[in-house]
C-alpha cells in the first residue's frame, strides 16, 4: 500500500519537474532570440557608424571623391629623403 502511495508521488514529482524544465527551456529559448537580436542591431549600429564616419570624411575632402568612385588611382608619395 505505502509502496503504491510513494510510486505514485514520485511519478507526480517527475511529472511536476519535466513540466518546469520545460517551462525553463522555453524562457531561455525566448531570452536567446532576444539577445541575438539586440546583437544583430548593435552589429547594424556599428556598421552605420562605419559608414557614416567614412562618408562624412569625403564630404569634409571633396578631392577624395574621386578616389573612390572615379576609380582613378592614388598617387604616389614623393620621396622626402636624402638620395
């Protein structure tokens, strides 16, 4: 009788502790999507940033643009030293 009644308890016990794993697996899967999508917007962020900095410097030096989209090629440095 004793041994039906714990057999029985104990079933509960594993049955009440696979529910709140469950319970628990899911919030930590929701937590998972949360953070990659803040990272994936922080990621966004940066390269926006990026971006901007290096636009903004070819607007400050108009004669850099046509470096870049002309595709005209750099120039040499001339050499300074003693020959």
């Amino acid at each position: 009788m004793w041994e039906t009644i714990l057999g029985f308890v104990s079933l509960m016990l594993v049955a009440v502790s696979l529910c709140f794993s469950a319970v628990q697996t899911r919030e930590v899967a929701k937590q998972s999507r949360i953070n990659n999508g803040i990272g994936s917007a922080t990621a966004l962020m940066e390269v926006n940033n990026l971006s901007r900095a290096w636009h903004d410097r070819l607007l400050e030096n108009p004669p850099l643009r046509a470096y870049f989209f002309d595709r005209n090629p750099p120039r040499r440095p001339t050499p300074t030293g003693p020959s």
